[in-house]
C-alpha cells in the first residue's frame, strides 16, 4: 500500500497561494494570513494528505472544513483591519477564524456543535499564538448581542434571508459577508456594507455552505 503523502509545510502553502491568486486574492494582508495558518492543523488525520486541496473536507460532526480559495475570497470581501472587532458565525474547525484572527484587532467565532468549538478553541491555544480569540458554543443567528457592536460579521453557514439580529449588531460603517439561498443547490455570496442610508448589496460569487441553523446542535459529548 502507498502510505499518502502529507503535503510539507511550505508545499501546502504554495499551493494554496496558487489556488487563492487563481481566483483573483490579491490583498496582501489576506494572503499573508492564509500563509501563516497550516490548514492540516484543522483536518482530520484521515484526509490529512489533502489539506493542500482547493476543496471542502470533512470535519467532525457531519459538517466541512471550507475551501481556502472560498476563505480568501470571504476574507478579503471583509476588508478587516487591524482596529476591527469581528464576529464570526460557524466557526467549523476554526481555521477561517485562525485567519480571522491574524487581521483584526478581535475575533468572537460562535459555532452551534459543541465539540467543534472546543476542539477549535483547544487547537487554536496549543498551537497558534492567538490571545485574540474567544470561540464559544451556541446559536450564531442570535449573534452576540453582549459584544455588539461589529465591524465586521462573517457568516459561514447559507441563511435564506440576512439574519435580522446580525444586521442589527453590525456597526454603521460595517461590512457582513454571507452565504445566501433558499436551497442548498443555489447560493450566492453576498456582502453588505451598512451605510447610513441603509445596506448596500453586492454579489461575489455562487457558492454552496452547509445550512444555517437554529439552536445548539444536541451533540453526544
Ligand atoms: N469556515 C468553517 C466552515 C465550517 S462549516 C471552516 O472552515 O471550518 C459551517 C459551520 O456552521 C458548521 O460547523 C455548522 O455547524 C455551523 N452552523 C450552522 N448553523 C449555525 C448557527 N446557527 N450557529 C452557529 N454555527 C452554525
């Protein structure tokens, strides 16, 4: 049997700077981000050997790691800077929120499976210097209200419409980016941009997300 080949440190890297240039990340901040962040850290031993792929992977609890091109193009849609409180929804592995936490001053990641967040909060202490993070368990379409107000909202996870508590909590000046559609065939990525004269739409790219939903997973833990 060949034993699968886990992919270097500095080959996963290349390779998913190649794969985030190819679909037009050119945010150097963003990009040096994404390189600081080893993505295997995130994956499973079993598909370890692909953590240099431009694809989704399984994580646990039924749910996917999101691909790196799709975390550049969210990433740099959210234009965070060094002065912005972020609140991310579906936090998964945490790798996004790593990523996250690389560029804005604070990131709050609130994920609705238990034993996600507590495996992403553990790997993140043990093996990135991040003091900047808190990621917790609950109902993201809730957000934060304790934390509110945001600069910046991600949400990782397709909700059929914007979720009225998010925009709620976004500041005036903010900008929210987030998967949006009625089924899970057909989804666009959107981001807002909170004027004072209201929000401002734009359409990035179709994209497919595991759903948004309500309530804390009832996990076995
Ligand atoms: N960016 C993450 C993607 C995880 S997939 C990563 O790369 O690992 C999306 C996540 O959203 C799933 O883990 C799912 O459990 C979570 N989710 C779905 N609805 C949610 C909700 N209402 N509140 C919090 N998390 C939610």
């Amino acid at each position: 049997m060949t034993q699968a080949h886990t992919p270097s440190d500095p080959e996963e890297r290349a390779q998913i700077v190649f794969a985030l240039r190819s679909c037009g990340i050119t945010d150097p901040r963003v990009l040096e981000a994404v390189e600081s962040v080893p993505r295997r850290l995130f994956i499973d031993r079993a598909f370890r050997a692909r953590a240099a792929e431009d694809t989704p992977l399984p994580i646990a609890c039924g749910q996917t790691i999101s691909a790196p091109s799709v975390v550049g193009i969210m990433t740099q849609a959210l234009a965070v800077t060094p002065r912005c409180k972020v609140l991310e929804i579906g936090a998964g592995s945490g790798y996004q929120t790593a990523i996250l936490a690389r560029l804005a001053r604070r990131v709050y990641a609130v994920e609705r499976h238990r034993p996600l967040a507590r495996a992403a909060r553990e790997l993140i202490e043990r093996e990135l210097d991040l003091p900047n993070v808190t990621i917790m368990a609950g109902d993201g379409t809730l957000g934060l209200p304790d934390q509110a107000p945001f600069d910046r909202i991600l949400l990782a996870a397709a909700a059929e419409d914007v979720p009225r508590d998010l925009m709620q909590q976004l500041r005036v000046g903010g900008i929210m980016v987030l998967p949006v559609g009625q089924s899970d065939d057909i989804q666009q990525l959107i981001r807002i941009e909170k004027t004072e004269n209201g929000p401002v739409y734009s359409e990035l790219s179709p994209v497919r997300f595991v759903p948004l939903l309500e309530g804390v997973a009832a996990d076995l833990d």
